[in-house]
C-alpha cells in the first residue's frame, strides 16, 4: 500500500507557542508508508517522508527520527550523511525507514512515529504516525486459549454423568480489544478425547455421545479403540478424535462443546485416576492445513481439561464441653461444642441436623459451619448428625456421621399458680398505701412435664421482695418424691418469687421453673390547678405518685371537673391527659376529680377544689396632653379596688407599627409604687407626634386589667447651623488660628430674637457672646506638644422657646521642638563616636546636618529621631569643631526652628600592645614561657597580661609563666591609654606526658575456640583511645577489659597501643603470644538406613578430621572404638548414634544424629534391574534359578502384587503369587527389547506396606 499525504498549509494561533527552532517549519508533508499486512513478522517496506520549511536551513542541523514503538523501543535516526536528502535551496528535506516487527506488541497493529529534529529539538507539531494491522496466534497480545472447566470433579463412587468441556478462549484482537482492525478470520478447532493416557490410573468404562454412544475406555482402563493421527511433526495419540470445527467470520468469540460423556459408578476408579481431553486452536496467524484426519498439531495452541476422581468426604466430629472434654451426658440448657476432626476440613461445606430422639425422626433444628456450640433445652436422648459435601464435585458428594448423647433431667420442672379453690390465678395483688393492709394467699402446685428418672429428686424454694430466700420445702437439701402444692400468704408490696428445682442426682443436672407474685401498690393520686381570673382558662395537673413494682405504670387517668362528691363522670375530653386545660362559669370555689388506674388493674381517686378570681378596674391620670421636644409627665393610678393591686405596668403606643410597649414596671412593696409616675415623652426634630398612653394593673391572684388611653402631642425641636469660612479638619491648621463663622441660611430664615456664640473645651470657657449677629470670628492658640481640641457652639433664641445648640470641633495643630541632646558613644585613639537625639521624639520628618570645622560632612532627612557620627582624631595635638544642626515636621507637617549643637574633638594618642614568648610549644612536667614586652605607650598607660589558664598579672614586664596542665592557652596583653586601648593575643601549646602501656592473659593455650580474657594495667593513657590487635584474621577492639574467642587453631601475636589523655602519643608494647590447639570435627554417614534384624548390617564411614581417637555409641547400649566400626541391632526401632572424636591435645567433637537408623523385623524385597528372557519357549514366570525371568526376592512377605507396563502405559502381566513372575512374554509373544516399569506392593509381617516403582530393562 502506498499512501501520499500533502497537507495545506494552516495558519494556526497554536504555532506561535513553537521553539525558535522550529518557526520556520511549514505544514505540508509528503509521506509514503508501505507495511506488510497479517501475522507476525510485519515489515515496514517503505516509510519514507518529506518536510517542508519556510526558510533555507542547515542541513547539518536536521534529523529525521523514526520511532518504531516496538517492544524494544527501537529508534532511527536518518540525518546528513546517513540517508538525509537535501531539497533545491536546503527548503526541503526527505529520508526513508524499514523496519520488521518480529512479535506481537499486544496492541494488535503496529503505530511507529516520525518527527523532524531541529538543532537538537524534536519539533512537536512535526510528529506523524502511522499504523497498520498486527495479528498473532490466539494467545498473543490480549488473546487466551483456555478450556472450561479444567477438571470436572466427580465423588469416588459416584458415576460420570454428563461431563462435557467448553472452549473458553478470548481471540487474539478480537473486536472488543481492536474494534478498528480486529481479527475476525476464521478460527479451527478440535476437541481429542483420552490424550496423553495412563490405564493404570484412568476412568474406567467411560464413553462419549455425538448421536452414538462411542466408548472410550473398557473395564481395566484401556483404550477401547486408541488411533493416531497428525503430521509427522506432532503424532497424536487418543481414544477419541471430534471433528474439525471451523468459527466463520466473524469469529468474536469461541463457540465449541465437547461431546457429553459417561460413566457407571464403580469404585476401580479411585481418588486421583482422571482422563484427559485436549483442544487444539488454530486460527489466521497458525492456520489448520486442512486434512481433517491428520491435522497439523504442530502449530496448533493447546489447552487440557480432566475428568478427575476426587476422595468423599470422611466427616468426624466429637461433642465436647467448653473446657474441650469429649462427653456423651450433658444438662439441660448446657452448651456444648462440636469439633470437626473431618480430615481435610476446609475443604468442605457442612450442615449439622439435631434431632430430638434418637432414631433420628424429630428433627428440631438444622445449621451450617465447621464448627460451633449447641444446647438442648429438654432432657433425653439426642441425635446429632454432620454431613460433609464436596462443593467443587459434581452431584452431591456428600457423606454423614451421627453421634448419639443423653441430656439430663429427663423431667422438666413446671409451676402453675391458684387460689383456695384450684381455679388459676395471675399472682398480681393491689395494696392500699397505706394500712390497713390486705392478706392475699397463694397455692403453687408442681405441674412438671416428662418422666422421672431413678435419680430424680425436688426441691421448693420461695423469696422475699429483695430475693433472699426465706423458706425451702425439704428445709434443707431435695426430697426424693414431690410435694406437689404449696400456700404462701402476701401482704407487703414487692416481687415475690417460688422456684421448683428438679435434679438429677447422678449427674448433677437440674430443671428449674419460676412462679412469680406482685403486690402492687395503689397510686397516691393528686393534682395542682393554676389560679385563674374570671373568663381564663384553668390548668389542672396531675401530680400523682406511683410506687413501681415489677415495672407497673399508670395507663388510665381520667377528669371530673364538677365532682358531685358520690359520682365519678369522666370528660372524654380529658382522658389520658396528664394536663388539662379547663373553663369555669363565673368566679368561686369549683370541686375536681382525677382517677387512676395502674397497668397491674389498681385505680385510686382524689377531688380538689379550684378557684376563679375576680378581675380589678385599672384607671389613671396624665399632669399634661402636649408639649415641645421632650414633654415630661406625671402619671397617677386610679384602679380600684386598691387594696387588691400588686402590679402597675404603664405603657406606650409611639404610632410607628409596633403598638404598646412597656414604659415602667412597679410591683407591692416597689419604691414608686400606687406613687405618681414621671416619665419623658420625646417628640421628632420636624413634625409634631402624637403617643398615646395606658395602664394596666394586675391583682395578688394574678388578674389583670387594662385601663382606657390617653393620647399626648409633642411638638418639634429646632436645631441651629453653622459653617466656618476658613477652617478645614483637613488643613494643617498650625497654631495660631483665626477663624470666622456664619450661621447656614435655613437658621438665619428662622428670623431668631438673638445668636448665642461660645467657645470652650473641656475645662476651661474661652469666649461667651449674644448679640443680634450671625457672625463669629475668634483666634485660637494651641501652646502644647499635643492636636488640641476646641468646641464652638451656637444657640439661637426662638419665639417658641424650643431650640437646641449645634457644636463643631476645632483641631489646632502644635508646632514642634528641634532640641538637640549629644553623647559619646566611644572613644579610641584614632575615633570619637557621638550620638545626637532629639528631645521631642515620634515627629513626622528630622532633618539633620553634621559640620567638622563649618564644613558639612553628613546630612540625613527622615523619621529618624537621632544621628550618630564618627569624627576622626587630629593629629598633632589639633582640636576638631563639630557642629549637629536640626529643623523637625510633626504629622500635621508643621515646621519648627532649626537648632545647633556644637562639641570639641580631642587630638589623637599613640597605644601599641606587642610582646613574644621564648616558645610556643612546652612539654610538661616542665612547662615554662619567658615573656618580652615590646609594647609602645606614654607615661600613663597601664598593662594588663591574661594567661589563659586563670592566672593574670598587672604590670609592664611579667618575666615568665609556668602551666600545669596539657592544653592550648592564649597569652593576651591589653595596654590601656588616657582615652583608649590596644591588644595583641599569642597561643601557647602545653603537651602531656607519654603513656605506660601493661596488660597479662587469664590463658595462654588451650583448644578452638578458645576463649582469654584480658586484664588492661595500663597508666597515663586516654581510656577511650585502647587499640587490640589479636592477630591476623582474629579482629580488634577498643574495649578497655576485652575477652576475644579465637576460633583457628595457631599461634597468634596480641598487640595492645593507645594514646596519653591529650592525643599526642601512641605507643605499642607487650606483645603476648597465645596458642590455639585445632578442635576435632566429628562427622559421619552411615549406610543402609534402613536393616532389618537381626542379621542387618549397618556401615560406618568416619568423616571426621583433626581426630586422633574415636568413641562410637549406638543407641542400643553398644559402644565401639574403632574408626569405622560395623554394627548389628538386635531388636527392631529407631537408634540415634552418637560419636565423640578427640585429638592428641585433649580437644574433642561431638556429633549425634537421632533416629540415624530403623531397624525393622526381617522383610525385605530386593528387585533386580534386568533380565534375559527364554527366546525358544514360554516359562509361565516360574523361577528356576536362572535370570529369565523378572521377579524380587522376597523376605518376611505375606500379600504380593507385581504389574508390568509398557511405556505406554498398557499392561503387560500381572501377578499376585509371589512365586510367580514376568517371563518377558505377552498374549504369547516374546516382548521387544526395551525399558519397562514395574510396579510392586508387598506387605510384610510386621503389616508394613510397601509399593515400589522402578524400570527394568528386558534384554534379548
């Protein structure tokens, strides 16, 4: 296939995000692309491509790169002389690729990609990709050939029925995986029925159904009719061949079954025999050759799938108690637990039946799982069966086992309750709260079920309402016959309770039934009314107690709101309400009733008068109904009647939505209360308003009254303005301030009788004037460090006397300080360190200036509040002028004077410390320095010398300096001047004494290994720098007391080295030799492992080295000094032998093998390898002495088995005499000379059983 692909040219917004080294890239493309299609390997013939570029480019900086994308990443590179084709005016360039894909990649096609490189960077839109179908053999890439199920299991006993295999294959590409080029050819297969056929361990009588019943094996396993079929690459040998199925296009999926086949049940079948069925899959990529009769098997794929006889289940259990006790005899009510012994146990699923008698009939429950806990709750005997099934086989495979037990008593204890006459009765009594109390009897009678056994005893026990027991009938211990009635009298409440033990007196286990009485107590009924005014409603609750026994609860409750005092009718209104709400007719005294009843039948009633309350007729007074701006007002009550009254609430409606709300609250006994109320009502700053007040009243039962309104106006309050013509917040406003002000014309319209103008702070009243003038102009001065406030206010004179004053604040900012304070930082002799602070600090902007000698050096302008300046010292005794200058702003950018500082420099002093030391590294113990000072200085100066080890000294010359102590230690000179300082330090190294190196051994020789311990007596040494060097291949240590095994035997040199506590010095003295004498190694085999006595022999082979001496033990109580000694067991059992090995040195081994050898009794079967059969006539397989015919020599046999196979599979003889074997011959022909195998199972006299297996070679 040739395919040429040109591609426009495309002005795309995405190409402006390339590299640089791809802009001029064009979009056109010339690509020709020629695979080979189908199965692997593919080849790509032909990728050839051409890129076109915009501008000329450098051939030498063009690759084209194939990318194959194979399963080794393959990649080529075609660039300037490999292959890359220049166009006319290097605009263009062409390359062309092969490539063979040799294995599926499991993408079902092939997808390689080329891209164009551009000085080293791959140009992204360059990238094209091609593909083209890839298909393999169908177990390829996503393809699976399989077989379902793989064994169709089938129960030992049970027949086949039915077994028939499906093809299970996923196809190679199919259409779900490759929906664009799937592989939907044609496939071929075929199922091959008894392949790969063993007859010794097969199904027997098994046969097939195409329309026919074919048979495929006879009673002993044979082949019934085995042919061979396939080319001469793969014969294939089988019982049964199907057809050649073919899978038309479209092939998506597999569709083959194989035949059904059968087999009676027959137990020559044993667990483990299977027979085999293959299916051979061919498809486009292994195609079949055609001959349906000799198939191509070669190339074909291959699956198997086995009918395969699996072992039944063998289930076992044992019942035990909890403690894991196995038990036959368990009480009623016991738990026991049934453990699985069901060899293989998870390998089944279980389900446990328990039946009530022990035939097995009445079952009572079924459930599931390998083990658990049960309990009978009736006595008798019991029948527990397990059965055990086989999920994976087919049919039910399943098996059971039943275990029989005994549950004790077998009579089970049962109480009923009755009154003097025998009639049943419940055991629930009702009592009075309170005395006199009632006497309620009660007859208990033993009503047990089932039939006493020998052992059978009984026992009556009764308790208290707190569960002590406080009778027993026999008094003590059980009676051996019943007392079938008891009476007991009740009158206390509480629960009460009779128990009828019914034992078993040989086991112990018992049957106990529970008769329970209750004495209940009546409630205490009661209930509270609210009080209520005349035309409420009145609440009732109820308060009622209940005296709970045994859980009793009230569950009836009742109402009577007009008890006549002889006659309950409930309102059904009421009923169950625990409160109600009620309305009565007219004020006075009404008579109520409740009634209970209890969920144990008891009922009490109780009757209560409620009253109702007469409402009282709130009224009042008001000193005024109108006003201007805030109107106060005296309020008087007039409720009669006043006696009653212990509640006034005055209340106001503002007419604003909201209604009345509660001005003043009094109650009796309150400061103001039934006193004339004065209260402010405040209007708005335009309208006139109009609030309405009232009162209400309330009695000391509650009842309350409202009074009639009264409506109050209240007229607006005006309010004066004004403006400054030249005063802003916003300006700096420094102080001094003059500022005029104007009333605003809406205050001037009024037309007011007078202007009232002050100005004031909060102490202190700085101007007062009223006049006729609307104007005001006054000065303000702010003296203080700080913003300071004023307040300005105008008050105007009204006809109507209603008017308010207007205030403005005015901010007068401070001027600020420029105060300058100087300090001395630090003097030395070249330098003279000042600082300069303000003394009003936190301003907005300093602006600093330095001068030396009116010269300025240094200027800084921020929010700095100080400057720090270093001034150079003269020399030659010269004074230097210094000169600081300051102006500040503060926040509001107020300006303040400048200030000057002036301060005189002193000249320059001349102070050198230097000194030298006769050495800079000492030894002690004789650590001395001599010291010589070579400082310079006036007359004035002093001296000052630091040893570094503690020790100084003051003066001029200190001579010398011992030390003590190792170390490093700075000598420091500080010489000191009238106004500064110089220092000079040097170090001085004082070195420690040498260490003395000791150590002894607590053993010097002896045998591997060999462990010394070894004791450190070294002095003058750092503890944690100790070297041991036990001699070559022996390791080291650092540990101050070490012990060390050597292991090798030789003489090994012990070297010990350290250092002095300062590090310096590492010495190596006493080098000890210690000897090592080489360990024996005991070892050894023997041979048989197996004999038989008494005659076995079993042989020793000493493996031992480094041995001198040998000590041999048996087992058997025999010993033997010899190096390799045979020995004879005597008895039968397994022998451990034991042997010590020791050399010349004393040094021994010991090595002990347990149970090394069996001793059997004598039985034996020895089996040649080979044999020559008669050629001229048949034996009949008895032995005459001579070796022409096959058959073991046999000891202390008494059941014989011997099959002969060929390898094939197919037998050939059978013998069960143990004098009778093989004479090589089969239905009358002497056999080919060959490898055969045999198979011989012998059982001995001790019952062991043997089968060996094993070839012998027939030789003509």
């Amino acid at each position: 296939m040739i395919r040429r692909l040109t591609l426009p040219c495309l002005l795309l917004l995405s190409t402006l995000s390339l590299q640089a080294q791809c802009d001029a890239l064009s979009s056109r493309r010339d690509i020709f692309f020629t695979p080979t299609f189908g199965c692997a390997p593919t080849t790509v013939n032909r990728f050839e491509i051409t890129y076109y570029f915009n501008l000329p480019q450098d051939p030498a900086t063009i690759q084209i790169r194939y990318e194959w994308n194979d399963p080794g990443n393959n990649v080529t590179i075609i660039k300037a002389g490999s292959g890359l084709v220049a166009g006319a005016g290097n605009t263009s360039f062409s390359a062309n690729a092969t490539f063979t894909y040799n294995t599926n990649n499991g993408q079902c096609s092939i997808r390689p990609t080329v891209s164009v490189v551009v000085n080293g960077v791959v140009c992204t839109t360059s990238t094209q990709l091609q593909t083209a179908p890839f298909w393999g053999t169908d177990d390829q890439a996503n393809g699976v050939v399989s077989i379902t199920p793989r064994n169709w299991s089938v129960c030992f006993g049970d027949p086949v029925s039915g077994a028939t295999f499906r093809d299970n294959s996923q196809f190679n590409c199919n259409i779900n995986v490759e929906p664009d080029n799937p592989n939907r050819l044609m496939r071929h297969v075929q199922f091959v029925y008894g392949t790969r056929h063993n007859p010794a361990a097969t199904i027997a009588d098994l046969s097939l159904n195409d329309g026919a019943v074919q048979p495929l094996t006879d009673a002993t396993g044979n082949l019934v009719a085995p042919s061979t079929r396939g080319t001469p690459g793969i014969p294939v040998t089988g019982a049964y061949f199907g057809p050649v199925e073919t899978i038309p296009f479209p092939a998506d999926g597999p569709t083959a079954v194989s035949f059904p086949m059968n087999a009676p049940a027959n137990v020559a079948n044993a667990v483990g025999n299977k027979f085999e069925i293959t299916l051979y899959n061919w498809n486009v990529c292994n195609p079949w050759n055609g001959d349906p009769l000799n198939p191509n098997y070669e190339d074909a794929l291959v699956t198997r799938g086995t009918i395969v006889i699996v072992a039944a289940p063998s289930p076992a259990f044992d019942v035990q108690d909890l403690s894991g006790n196995s038990k036959r005899n368990f009480c009623a009510a016991e738990v026991f637990h049934l453990a699985n012994l069901t060899p293989n146990l998870s390998t089944y699923l279980y389900r446990w039946d328990f039946f009530d008698d022990a035939a097995g009939t009445l079952l009572l429950e079924t459930r599931t799982g390998a083990e658990l806990n049960y309990a009978y709750t009736t006595g008798g005997t019991k029948l527990i069966r397990l059965r055990a099934r086989n999920p994976g086989a087919k049919g039910t495979c399943e098996t059971s086992v039943s275990i029989p037990i005994t549950v004790l008593p077998t009579l089970k204890a049962a109480i009923a309750m009755t009154d003097s006459l025998g009639s049943p009765i419940t055991g629930n009594f009702c009592q009075q709260p309170s005395p006199p109390l009632s006497i309620f009897p009660v007859y208990f009678q033993d009503v047990s079920t089932g039939t006493p056994s020998p052992g059978t005893q009984w026992q009556w026990q009764f308790t208290d309402a707190s569960g002590v027991v406080t009778a027993a009938v026999p008094s003590a211990g059980f009676a051996n016959l019943p007392d079938t009635t008891q009476r007991r009298d009740f009158q206390s409440p509480g629960t009460y309770a009779a128990y009828l033990t019914i034992r078993d007196a040989i086991t112990g286990c018992i049957s106990r039934d529970t008769a329970q009485v209750h004495v209940f107590v009546k409630p205490t009924v009661d209930f509270l009314s609210t009080a209520a005014c005349e035309g409420d409603t009145t609440q009732l609750t109820d308060i009622s107690q209940i005296h709970p026994i045994a859980g009793d609860t009230i569950t009836q409750r009742d109402w009577d709101f007009q008890y006549n005092g002889s006659s309950f009718s409930p309102d059904p209104a009421a009923h169950n309400l625990s409160s109600v709400n009620h309305t009565y007719a007219g004020p006075g005294l009404h008579q109520a009733a409740l009634q209970l009843v209890t969920s144990a039948g008891c009922s009490a009633l109780v009757t209560r008068p409620v009253a109702l309350h007469a409402l009282p007729q709130a009224a009042f007074q008001s000193s005024a109904v109108s006003g201007c701006g805030s109107l106060p007002l005296t309020l008087q009550d007039l409720t009669t009647p006043r006696d009653s009254v212990t509640q006034e609430i005055w209340q106001v409606d503002q007419h604003d939505g909201m209604g009345f709300r509660n001005l003043q609250t009094f109650n009796a006994g309150d400061n103001g209360f039934f006193q004339p109320f004065n209260t402010t009502l405040t209007g708005t700053a335009t309208n006139a308003v109009i609030r309405t007040l009232r009162l209400q009243t309330t009695t000391r039962f509650g009842c309350t009254s409202t009074s009639d309104t009264t409506t109050i106006v209240i007229n607006p309050v005006v309010q004066a303005a004004f403006s400054s013509a030249n005063y802003s917040p916003f300006n700096n406003n420094c102080s001094p301030l003059s500022i005029q002000f104007n009333a605003d014309p809406k205050t001037t319209a009024l037309n007011p009788l007078g202007y009232h103008w002050r100005v004031f702070d909060s102490d202190t009243l700085f101007a007062d004037v009223t006049g006729g003038s609307p104007s005001f102009n006054y000065q303000f001065v702010n003296q203080s460090d700080q913003v300071r406030n004023f307040q300005v206010a105008l008050g105007l004179q009204l006809t109507t006397g209603c008017s308010r004053d207007s205030v403005v604040t005015v901010r007068i900012s401070p001027v600020p300080h420029s105060g300058i304070e100087l300090d001395t930082l630090s003097v030395d002799c070249n330098a003279f360190a000042v600082r300069a602070t303000v003394r009003q600090s936190g301003l907005a902007q300093y602006r600093w200036g330095v001068l030396e000698n009116n010269i300025l050096v240094s200027t800084s302008n921020g929010t700095a509040d100080f400057i720090e300046h270093t001034f150079t010292r003269q020399p030659d005794g010269a004074v230097l002028s210094g000169l600081f200058t300051l102006s500040t702003q503060n926040m509001v950018q107020c300006q303040s004077d400048t200030t000057q500082a002036v301060i005189d420099i002193p000249p320059q002093e001349v102070v050198v410390a230097s000194f030298t030391t006769d050495s800079l590294v000492v030894h002690l113990p004789n650590a001395s320095v001599a010291i010589t000072n070579l400082s310079a200085g006036n007359n004035q100066a002093t001296y000052h010398w630091d040893f570094g080890d503690g020790a100084s000294l003051n003066s001029p010359q200190p001579g010398s300096h011992a030390y003590n102590s190792p170390g490093r230690y700075p000598i420091t000179l500080t010489v000191t001047g009238s106004s500064c300082s110089d220092q000079q330090i040097q170090s001085i190294v004082v070195r420690d004494a040498p260490p003395v190196i000791d150590y002894s051994a607590d053993k010097l020789e002896g045998c591997a290994p060999l462990a010394v311990r070894f004791t450190n007596q070294s002095t003058h040494v750092d503890t944690t720098s100790f070297a041991w060097d036990f001699g070559p291949g022996e390791g080291t240590s650092s540990l101050a007391q070490p012990s060390h095994v050597f292991t090798q035997p030789g003489t090994f040199t012990v070297e010990l080295s350290a250092t002095n506590p300062t590090g310096e010095m590492r010495v190596t003295v006493r080098r000890v030799e210690v000897t090592v004498w080489p360990t024996p190694r005991a070892a050894f085999r023997i041979r048989p492992e197996v004999v038989y006595a008494p005659d076995g022999i079993v042989y020793t082979s000493n493996e031992s080295f480094d041995a001198d001496h040998f000590l041999w033990d048996f087992g058997d109580g025999q010993t033997d000094t010899l190096a390799q000694p045979q020995h004879r067991y005597q008895k039968e059992g397994q022998f451990t032998i034991a042997l010590i090995a020791t050399n010349v040195h004393g040094c021994a081994d010991t090595v002990r093998v347990a149970s090394a050898v069996t001793v059997k009794k004598d039985g034996r079967v020895l089996i040649p390898n080979a044999f020559s059969p008669s050629v001229d006539h048949q034996d009949g397989g008895s032995s005459n002495g001579k070796n022409d015919i096959f058959l073991p020599m046999m000891r202390g046999v008494t059941q014989f088995e011997m099959m002969i196979f060929n390898r094939w599979g197919q037998l050939l003889f059978q013998s069960n005499n143990p004098q009778q074997g093989w004479d090589g011959y089969f239905n009358g022909q002497l056999c080919e000379q060959d490898v055969y195998v045999y198979k011989i199972s012998v059982t001995f006299e001790s019952g062991e059983k043997s089968v060996s297996m094993g070839d012998v070679n027939l030789i003509r």
